[in-house]
C-alpha cells in the first residue's frame, strides 16, 4: 500500500509545505486540476474549494473504493480506510 496526497497547490508551495510538516507519504501537486477531474472530484468555493476525496486504487488503477466527502471534515478514518484494504486484501487471495 502507498499513500498518495493529491492537492490544488503549485509544486514549489507543495513541496515547501511537505518539507515543512515532514509529512511522511508521497504529495502530489495538481495545480491544473487534471487528476481533481479524472476522479471527479467536487469543489465547492462556499467550503473551501475542492471536498476531500478519499479513494483506495488497485495496482490495475482500477478505483475500489470511493468516499466523495460533503465537507471538510467528512474523511474516512484510517481504521475505515484499512479495513477496506485489508478486505481487499482478503478477497484477493
């Protein structure tokens, strides 16, 4: 499994952010919105932009799971997100 953080911001504000936080997965800046679309992912300018998109991809690229979150606080938490994975896991076997 690999965690990917996809955000509107351009790379260098992106990585100064990650080199900042030393956030500990890989970032991703998509200034463009070309992944925010392919996802279809929402976006809202009265909450803040773009909702938070949850999504658990196989190594296909095929989308297993999605959560299209309502606001900013609507994410999945992380015993959610691996439950799902280790069920993916499961079946796969």
């Amino acid at each position: 499994m690999e965690i990917l953080a996809v955000g509107p911001n351009s790379p260098a504000a992106f990585e100064q952010y990650w080199r900042n936080e030393n956030i500990p997965f890989v970032g991703l800046p998509d200034p463009d919105h070309t992944i925010a679309r392919m996802y279809r992912q929402q976006v809202n300018l009265f909450k803040m932009g773009r909702m938070p998109l949850s999504c658990i991809v196989d190594k296909k690229g095929y989308i297993r799971f999605a959560h299209y979150g309502v606001s900013m606080q609507d994410i999945p938490s992380n015993e959610e997100l691996l439950h799902v994975i280790d069920e993916l896991n499961a079946s796969s076997r």
